[in-house]
C-alpha cells in the first residue's frame, strides 16, 4: 500500500472511537423498539417508535451548514455531550418507571435530532485527514469498523436485553458518547480556526450559506439524479426496518436473541461490502454498481417476504447488507470527492437529507398497512419498489465529473 493510500492514526482514532458509540446506538434502537412492542403489543406502535429514529434526518438538510459555519470538531464534542445527557435522562426516567410511550417519544426524537449535526461534520472532516486516493477505502473502513459494532450490538443486545433489560442497554448507549467525546478532544486539531476556510461564512448568512449548499447539488447532474431514486428505494425498503421485530416475534415466533442475530446478519453483510468497497471502486464504475447493488437489496427482500423460514430471513439480511454496504461508501467517496472542501458539510447534509427524507413516510405507510395487510405483503411490495429505482438507476450518467476540493 502507498503512502497516498495510508489512513493515518487521527482518522483510526476517530473511527474506533465511534465503534462503540455506534454499539450503543445499536443497544438503544434494539431496546427501544422490543421494549414498545412488549408493553403495547402493537406494530403501529413499533414502526412509529421507528420513525421517529430516522425522521430527524430531514434536519440534515441544514445541519449540514451549521458543519460549514462552525469549527466541526467542536460541533461534534457539542453533540456527542448533548446526547450523553439525553439519553441519560430515557435511561433513569425508565429505572424510575416514569417514561410513559409520549415522553418516550419525543426523548427519541430530540436524541436522533441531535444526532443529525454529527453526521456532516464527521464526513466533511474526513477528506482533511486522508488523502483522496484513500477516501473510498477510508469510508470503507468507517463503514466496515461501524458494521462491525453493529454487528456485535445486534448479536449481543439480543442476549443482554434477556439478562438486563431495555434499560440497561439504553444506558450503555449514553455512556458510549462520553468514550466519543474523550477521543474527539484528543485528536481534535490543536488550532482553534474553522477547518476548510469556514471563517469566510462569518461575512455570510446562514440563509445564504444553505442556498449555496442546495445549488451546489442541484449542479452536479449524478447528485441530481441520485435523489428521486433514493427517495423511491429508501420508501420501499423503510418497512423492513421498522416492522423486522414483528416479523420476528409474530411470523417467525422466535424471541429477543433471534430478533438480534437477524439484525447482526445485515450488518455482517455491510461489513462485508464495505471491506470490499476500496477494491470495486477502482474497477467498477458507481454508476454500474448503484443499479447491481439496489437490485440485489430488492431481490432478498422479496425473497425474504416469501419464504418465512428463519434461515432464508438471515441468508437474505446478509446479502441486503452487502448490497447496501457497497452503495453507502461509494456513494460517500463520491460526494467527498466531486465537492469543494468548504461546502462539504452542506452537500453531504444536503444529500442525506434529502435521500432519507422518505424513510418515515415509508416507515409510517408500512405501520398503516400492517394493521390490514400481512407483512409478507408490506415487504414483497416494498421489494419490487426498489427493483423499479434499481431500472432508473441505470440513467445516471455514465462518467462523474470529479473536481479537485479546495479549501
């Protein structure tokens, strides 16, 4: 490996460090979504719990600008801080059995709201601690060390959510963004001025700095086009994520520990793409990879959706999670790579928001439908969805054209 291919030891501090924070994100969503099933015995219920972890994301559409306004490693320590004290107060409302299904509710969505400020700063500092000719196998390796605390937190929650409860685990999550927080401070750059030439947003307005943001995706035709398609498949497949504990306990008729190595099976699939990712991008084109990928992610689901036998369940997560972990980092590098240094925080903001906007809504439609239809059905129908993104995937423009970043 050359050195421009070398990640160097702030970028593995980072990542690692968010291993564990995102093992406590796994703790809390496994916890929290059996937990509402269990004391409401309701679908509705759990897919709206669901959503309401994932509808916080439409947030990043000006999250992102703040990462551009602000010194981002502050941003970052300001939000794994304000996380820590959230879920700190879900976790010992919930000891003291005072944490009623509302007050539950919002606490998650002011957690996940939080939450959507990390995400742009962290991918807009990654391209200052890497080379380019070593972001795609950076992200990969982010996305790979993410899976594999996702991978563990699936595998391991099950099992700790027999032995000690939803809220124990729920409080593991708070205590794993005091350990981000700790790494963040050491690696943090020594020099207090705002990275990538920020400083020059203090002449701006915020407003303004959004609309330069939005304009700098709408300019990029593959950025363009990524959104309605992403917008469709994100819809479809928004059901297989918010209803897989009913699925587990109501289809299959398995228990907590099932419902855990389910979950670990997708994100040892992602793991598995990811570590690939670096090898693929430099031979595989995104714009042939995006429809392969979304047609394989269709192709188990509906698989899955007709076999109910818990080892096709499994088989199939495995080979959605590979899928998935292929397009997430290679779409990342491509966003870092094409964007200028100073608004990567809105672009990847932008973007994210953008191509999650339709995850709640899916995820609220699928509760709507389970109340009437079988969930084989909700998830067939989500399949053949995002078999239809996978055929408009095909139109995005064969050559990207990729700029050098500035700062």
């Amino acid at each position: 490996m050359n050195s421009q291919s070398r990640v160097g030891h702030r970028f593995i501090v980072l990542v690692s460090s968010q291993v564990l924070s995102q093992l406590g994100n796994n703790f809390f969503s496994l916890a929290l979504l059996w937990y509402v099933l269990k004391i409401t015995g309701s679908r509705s219920d759990v897919a709206i719990m669901a959503a309401l972890q994932v509808f916080p994301n439409v947030f990043s559409l000006f999250a992102g600008t703040f990462a551009d306004r602000m010194n981002r490693w502050n941003l970052m320590i300001i939000t794994d801080i304000s996380r820590f004290a959230i879920a700190g107060l879900i976790a010992g409302l919930g000891f003291g059995h005072l944490l009623s299904i509302w007050i539950l509710g919002g606490l998650v969505f002011l957690l996940q709201l939080t939450g959507t400020f990390f995400t742009p700063a962290e991918m807009a500092v990654f391209p200052s601690m890497v080379s380019q000719e070593a972001l795609a196998t950076a992200n990969g390796i982010n996305q790979a060390l993410t899976m594999v605390s996702q991978l563990v937190g699936m595998a391991l929650g099950g099992l700790l959510l027999v032995i000690v409860g939803p809220f124990t685990l729920m409080l593991l999550n708070s205590v794993s963004f005091i350990i981000s927080v700790v790494a963040l401070l050491f690696i943090k750059p020594r020099n207090t001025e705002m990275p990538d030439g920020s400083a020059l947003h203090q002449k701006t307005t915020f407003s303004d700095d959004w609309k330069d943001g939005i304009k700098e995706v709408l300019k990029q035709k593959t950025l363009r086009m990524l959104i309605p398609i992403a917008v469709i498949v994100n819809f479809a497949l928004a059901p297989i994520m918010s209803l897989d504990a009913p699925w587990i306990k109501q289809v299959l008729h398995l228990q907590a520990t099932q419902y855990g190595l389910v979950g670990a099976s997708m994100m040892l699939g992602i793991m598995v793409g990811n570590i690939f990712v670096g090898y693929l991008n430099t031979r595989v084109s995104f714009r042939r990879l995006l429809p392969i990928g979304l047609a394989v992610m269709a192709g188990c689901v509906i698989c899955l959706s007709q076999i109910p036998v818990y080892l096709v369940t499994i088989t199939c997560m495995i080979g959605f999670g590979i899928a998935a972990g292929v397009i997430n980092a290679s779409l990342f590098t491509l966003i870092q790579k094409i964007t200028p240094g100073p608004l990567l925080g809105r672009v990847s903001g932008v973007m994210f928001s953008f191509t999650t906007i339709s995850l709640p809504i899916g995820m609220a439609v699928g509760s709507a439908l389970a109340v009437h239809v079988s969930l084989a059905f909700i998830f067939a129908g989500g399949g053949v969805l995002a078999a239809i993104g996978a055929v408009l995937s095909l139109l995005i423009p064969d050559s990207v054209n990729v700029r050098p970043r500035t700062s």
